[in-house]
C-alpha cells in the first residue's frame, strides 16, 4: 500500500506540472499566431490539442488522486487498528502497581490512549494525503524551473530555507504549551470522570459549587493555553504570508527583467509564475501540517511512555503445577504501594490448605494487601510467599489464579448482560451451569422477575444484587482457592444469612482466607490473625484469642456492642 501511495504521489506530481508547460506553450504559441494574417485556423488546431492534453490529464488525475486518498486511507485505518490492539495488548499486561500510580488514573490514560491513537494516524494522513504530495509536487516544479532558467530557480529556492527557519522557531515557541494542553486535556477528562462517579457524595454534601470552581480553574488554564497558541501561531502565520508574498514578487520582477531582455519568451513569465505556486503551495500548507505535525509528536510522547512502560508489565513464572494442598506462607513480607504509602511491615503468617483463614483488624491494618499479594497482584518489597513450598513468583499468573476464586466488597460489573456477567466466572459455561450457579448465590429468583430475566442490563441491578452475581461467579468458576474480601458488606441481613450458608457449603475442604467485620464470618474460622498497622499482633482460634483479653477482644466487644447483642438476646427469648 505504500509503495503504491509513493508510485501514484509520483504520476501526480508530475501531472500537475502539465497545467504550467501547456500555459507556457499555449501564451507562446499565440503570440506568434497573432504575428501572422489569418491565425484563427491554425489557433483552432491549437486549442484542440489543447483540450484534449488537459482533458486528458484530469481523466487521469481523477483516478490518481482517489488512489492516493484511498490507500493514504487506507493505510491510516490499518495504523489506527493496529496502535489501538498494542495499546489493548500493554494496558492488560501491566501489573496492578502501574495503575495505583496517580499520573495513571483512568481519565488521563484515555485521554492519552484516544489522543495517542488519533493524532499518530493524523500523523500518517498528513504524510500520505497532503505532505507527500505537496511537497513531491514542490520538488518537481522546482526542478523544472532550473530547467528552464537557473536564475528563476534560485530566486524560488532562496525564499525556502527563510520560510523552514520561520517555521522552526514557530514550533520551539509552542513546545512547552503543547505539553501543558495534553496535560490541561487530561486533566479535564479526569475530573469529568470524577465528578461523574462522585455526584452521589456531591450532592449529598451539596459540593456543587466547590467541584465547579476546581473544574473551571482546570478550563480557565486550558483556555489560557489555547489562546496563547491561537495568538502564537496567528503572528507567525503572518510573517511567513509576507516571505511568501517577497518571493511572488521577486518572480515577477526577475521574469519581466527576462522578458525584457530578449532572455525568456512571454510564457514564460507565466510558466514560472504558476510553478512558484506549486512549491509556494506547500509553503502555505506548511503552517497548518508543522503545527498538526508537532501536535501529533506531544500526543504520540505521551502515547509511547504508555507503550514503553515496560518496567510495569505484569510478571509471570514458569511453574505450572496445579495447587495440591493450598498452603499459603508469608515470611518477614514488607510492602509499600507506588503512591508511597507502607501498607506491611515483616509480616508472618501461615494459611493451612483445606482450612478456614480469618483476616481480622481495623480499617487500613493491611488485610486487603494481603489478599493482593496472595494473588500476585504486587510483589513484596522484602519476604518471600511461599504456595505449597514454591515460591509465589515462580508460578505462572493465569494458573495461579485460574486456582483462586476472589469476591471483593465492591466487585465490578460489565456492561452487559446477567447472564454474561455471571458467565465471566467460566467463559464456556452453560446455561443450566449459569442458572445453578445463580441459585447458589440466591440470585435466580430475583432475576426471574426482570423483564428480560438473565438477559436484562446487569448495571442496572441494585448493589446488593450485583454482589450476589460477584458471588455466583465464585461458584461457577469453582476453584480450591477462594479469597473473600467483605463477601456479604452490601448485602441486607436475609441475603447476608443465605449467602453465608452458600459460602459454608463451598468452603468445605476448600483454602478459605476471609475479611469480613460480620462476627458471624469470622468466630468459624480455624485460624484468626489479628492486624494493626500493617503487622500481625496476634492470631489464634477465636476462643483462644477472646481468653487473651487482647486487640481481638476489644474488637470482637465493639462488633457485639454495635450489633446490640443484648437487646438481641432479650428479644429472642
């Protein structure tokens, strides 16, 4: 496709220096016409030929120019295509650390990834549609206006590097404001998305005013920027019309002096003319194209750090033995999140396969970390996991967690169907598979009274129902492995008990590890380890850890007193 772009930039150009040679032949011819008696005759032969030659040139100038178009199309499109699948390709490689980092929250990576993509096809339309040709045609006129006297040539030729120079310190004079509007658009489109996701909290706390004023403080800069560059390129613009224009002028001088002088013929002075607007064409154009060009680059910048994050992409072992036992082993870990904050420090614990693990601590002591690093998710800072004896970073990912099964407190729903979100848990599940799984997670009633049933908008489901499907995927994936991060947190107390009763049935001779502050959830466990700011302070059966009077006592004290057990008590008997 490229080379058949060059070879039809190549017919083009030449074409377009058929409309000057023919006006030069045509001016010449009728000034000696019109030295003789009777020139209608012969100036009719003239204007038929004529015709016929320009006629004939924009039959053929038709079918190059949709060549040109569409394979410069064409090629944009595959480009397009192709930069979009990379970008899906590295986004789902990287490890959970490059999304924890603040420069890639999920509006500036789409801001980057849309502008990326966009600009650098741009990029390539410009080459193939207006760059390439223009600047082939400027090239062969040119050429032919040496050809035809040295001395024109030079003229044309000299007014070039001045216009190139013009144009080079326009771009300098932009560079750092470019950058500044990728960020200022970032910015914007992440803030939108946050005001989007947060309007409930907004509204609630009447915060309108506020997140407007932050909101039009980002606009205002932006705006800023883009009239600082309107302004910019507008007085650049100017100065390179006027180099343009020196260069018109000069032609017209030099090929008159020519003239004049016995040196040139009169058409010439219109072939020249009309060639120093095939290379002045580029010239006008080049404001336009440099700008989008170094536009494209800013954007293209910011793309390729994307691309060449290379540091952040997920790694993966090589061991694909599947998970025996189940038994989990975490020795002296540390570990410290990309934004700086240290979530573990030297923490020790066991998990027995087959058995029941309670993570049990206050909010940020460190328990959903833990479940993290289980999954491979970060790597730890100093300490070793260890799964059945083998080093956690030895195991391949995609074995890893095909064995683990997680439910979190705020699970993600797809756009999409009920039934294709439960699905997720096994890509080939059947419907009666589905269905069961549904049922398992007391789903299946509610779903049947939808209009659509399981093929109803799954985000248009309560919270409490789109946590049941998080769970009806746990049972249909069925795995020996399952982490339960508040498994039950949005859920209403019926649903809280039928759930806890699914989950029992799975549990059995399963590896179990369970956050939860229902009290219910936790006094099973056969193992309860106790967090405080990112370190195990205690651990035990729950009966052992009550005699002990310790941090697990005085939580287990304020779940009871929050719950009113007493009053609960008086009530039941």
């Amino acid at each position: 496709m490229v080379l058949g772009t060059l070879t039809l930039t190549l017919i083009g150009s030449l074409a377009a220096q058929v409309n000057p040679l023919i006006l030069k032949y045509t001016v010449d011819h009728v000034d000696a016409l019109l030295q003789q008696s009777n020139p209608m005759q012969e100036g009719t032969r003239l204007l038929l030929l004529i015709s016929v030659v320009l006629f004939a040139k924009e039959i053929v100038n038709i079918f190059i120019q949709f060549g040109q178009k569409y394979y410069g199309e064409k090629i944009r499109i595959n480009v397009s295509n192709s930069l979009s699948e990379v970008a899906i390709h590295r986004i789902l490689s990287y490890g959970m650390g490059f999304y924890a980092a603040p420069e890639n929250q999920s509006g500036r990576l789409q801001t980057r990834i849309d502008r990326g993509v966009e600009s650098l096809t741009k990029l390539v339309q410009n080459f193939f549609i207006d760059i390439l040709p223009l600047f082939s045609n400027a090239i062969l006129a040119l050429i032919i206006m040496y050809m035809a006297n040295i001395y024109v040539g030079l003229v044309a030729t000299i007014i070039l590097p001045a216009y190139f120079y013009v144009s080079s310190r326009q771009a300098k004079k932009l560079q750092g404001v470019r950058r500044q509007l990728r960020k200022g658009r970032e910015n914007k489109n992440n803030g939108l998305l946050n005001l989007i996701d947060s309007i409930t909290v907004i509204k609630s706390f009447v915060r309108e005013s506020y997140e407007e004023k932050k909101q039009l403080e980002i606009q205002e800069q932006l705006t800023q920027d883009q009239l600082y560059t309107r302004k910019t390129n507008f007085r650049y613009d100017g100065v390179k019309s006027f180099i343009e224009q020196i260069g018109v002028v000069l032609i017209i001088i030099l090929t008159t002096y020519l003239v004049l002088n016995h040196q040139i013929s009169i058409g010439a002075i219109m072939l020249h003319i009309m060639l120093f607007n095939n290379v002045s064409a580029p010239i006008r154009q080049l404001h336009r194209i440099y700008d989008d060009v170094n536009d494209s680059l800013i954007y293209a910048e910011a793309f390729f750090q994307i691309l060449d994050a290379a540091e952040e992409a997920e790694q993966s072992g090589t061991y694909r033995e599947a998970v025996t036992k189940g038994n989990f082993e975490m020795q002296h870990v540390s570990f410290t999140y990309p934004n700086g904050t240290q979530a573990l420090h030297d923490v020790s614990l066991k998990i027995t396969g087959g058995k029941t693990t309670a993570l049990v601590g206050l909010s940020g002591a460190g328990k959903s970390t833990i479940l993290s690093l289980l999954n491979k998710f970060y790597s730890p800072d100093n300490g070793s996991i260890l799964l059945d004896g083998v080093d956690l970073n030895e195991y391949d990912n995609q074995l890893l967690r095909d064995e683990i099964g997680l439910v979190l407190q705020k699970n993600h729903i797809f756009k999409g169907s009920v039934e294709d979100n439960i699905r997720y848990g096994k890509i080939n599940a059947t419907e009666n598979e589905i269905i069961t799984a549904a049922k398992k997670a007391y789903l299946h009633d509610q779903i049947m009274e939808l209009p659509l049933q399981y093929k109803s908008d799954a985000q248009l489901l309560s919270g409490g129902q789109q946590q049941r499907i998080a769970i009806a995927r746990l049972f249909l994936k069925d795995p020996p492995i399952i982490f339960l991060d508040e498994p039950t947190a949005s859920l209403d107390a019926i649903a809280t008990e039928q759930i806890k009763n699914s989950l029992d049935a799975i549990k059995k001779n399963r590896t179990v590890v369970i956050i939860s502050h229902s009290i219910s959830q936790i006094v099973d466990a056969d193992r309860i380890y106790v967090l405080k700011q990112g370190k195990v302070v205690e651990q035990g059966t729950h009966e052992e850890l009550v005699e002990k009077a310790g941090p697990y006592k005085e939580i287990f004290d304020a779940a009871a007193r929050s719950l009113n057990l007493a009053r609960i008590a008086q009530s039941i008997s």
